[in-house]
C-alpha cells in the first residue's frame, strides 16, 4: 500500500514538473526580452539565478521554516541540515544535467566563468556545513555566499575581465 501511494506520489510530481517548467523557462525568457513590454534591462543568467532558486525551492524552505519554528536545536540543526541537503543536490544535479546538454548537442561553451563560481561556492558551503550542529551565524555566511556568488560572476564577465 505504502509503494502504491509513493509510486502516485512520485507520478504527480512528476506531471507537476513537466506541466510547470517550460512555461517556467517562457516566464524567465520573456523577463530579459527587449520587445516584451515587462523587459528587465538584466542578462538572463543574473534573473533565473534569483527567480529560479526561490520558485523551484519555495516547498522546501517553507517546510524547513515551519520545522524550525520549534525552536529547539534539534530541530534548527536537522533544518539546516535539510536545507543544505537540498541546495548540494540541486546544485549537483542541474550542472550535471547541464554539462550534459552541453555535451551531447555540441554547444559552445561560455559558461566558464558561472560554472567556476558555482563551484567555488558550493565546495564553500561543504566545508561550512561538515558539522553535526550548526550556528545561526552559519546561515548569514552561506546567504552572504549567494550575493557574492553573483558579484563575483558580474566582475568575471565584465569588460575589464572579459572571462567567460
């Protein structure tokens, strides 16, 4: 019965995944298209980097938040646990998948300078959370690591750097 239930479980997701994402992708797109009305004057990479994280992991955060609403230690540990479970795999698996792409179709690569810096801060975040308890200013570094992820990405594809 358990294995019926999370087989559907799984099922769900998946068609969730697959209805939502391209029009994901649309939303995202359109968001640094010149001729579209709402047009962001900001690259694509520096929007989906915001929106996407935020939109994909939204479940997520809001069930680490009502866990850690318990205030015990136990609990703030096992969420930032959770948390940083999930932004390892995330990160893992998207640049797994996307190196993939790249791979396997032939694509030019000019994503050196975000790769680089995506792993850079991820192997960063490893060596902060390899610990059995976490601090709450454990949390402030890895949110800083996420702004300064971006200003590091900008300075590398800037004109003076020109990394890409």
């Amino acid at each position: 019965m358990i294995g019926i239930k999370s087989i559907s479980q799984l099922a769900i997701g998946i068609a969730m995944v697959v209805v939502f994402s391209d029009p994901m992708c649309d939303v995202l797109t359109e968001l640094t298209n010149p001729d579209n009305f709402s047009y962001i004057p900001v690259k694509a990479f520096y929007v989906s980097f915001v929106v996407t994280p935020i939109c994909s992991n939204a479940s997520e955060l809001v069930s680490s938040l009502i866990f850690a609403m318990k205030r015990r230690r136990v609990n703030i540990s096992m969420t930032y646990s959770q948390l940083y479970g999930a932004a390892t795999m995330n990160n893992t698996l998207c640049l797994a998948i996307f190196m993939a792409l790249v791979y396997f179709r032939n694509l030019n690569w000019e994503y050196s300078a975000e790769v680089t810096v995506i792993l850079l801060i991820q192997f960063a975040v490893g060596a902060i959370g390899y610990r059995k308890t976490y601090k709450v200013w454990y949390g402030f570094i890895v949110g800083t690591f996420y702004v300064l992820s971006i200003v590091i990405v900008a300075v590398l594809e800037s004109p003076a750097v020109r990394w890409h």
